[in-house]
C-alpha cells in the first residue's frame, strides 16, 4: 500500500504545545535548545532532549501532556518515553491528581 507521510506541521504544532505546557518546569536555556531543534525541523531531537529535560528533573506531567509526548513518540518512531533511555524504569512521570 502507500507509504503514510508523517504530518509534521502537525508534529511541529504538538511539540510547541508541549513546549508550552512545560514552559514552568523548564528553564529559558533548555526551552530554547528545544525550540532551536523544532526550527530546523530536527523533531526527533527536539523531542528526546524535551524528555530528557522533563525526566532528569522528574517534573510531574499532567495526562495531557504525557499523552501528547507518547503520541509524537509514537508518530516518530521514536521508542516512547514511558520505557527509559537513561536508565530509570519510568522517566516521564504522570501527576495522577
């Protein structure tokens, strides 16, 4: 069958939202070195340094934003950020409130 392009203006818009939501928990410095990866359309990367930013500092995610990450996670082919690249079991910590 055909091959199904990966929308990245969508993956761009999630990515920025996901930016957002997180722009408390983060500092300026790594909010900007996400935001210099999603500008060079370098998704994957901007995704595995939000999630490092987010896991090394154990931020609690609401639901929504731990499924938006999962999802681009998903959409990327990208091992979702629920099994750990940096040795924890569960780095994406989900605020269950």
């Amino acid at each position: 069958g055909s091959h199904t392009m990966v929308d990245f203006a969508y993956i761009e818009r999630r990515l920025y939202e996901a930016l957002e939501a997180l722009t408390s928990a983060i500092s300026d410095d790594e909010r900007a070195e996400v935001t210099d990866f999603i500008e060079v359309s370098e998704y994957g990367l901007a995704l595995e340094t939000l999630c490092a930013i987010v896991s090394g500092k154990h931020v609690l995610l609401t639901d929504g934003v731990w499924e938006t990450l999962t999802e681009l996670a998903d959409l990327m082919g990208i091992r979702p950020p629920t099994t750990d690249t940096i040795g924890h079991s569960d780095p994406l910590r989900r605020s269950h409130d």
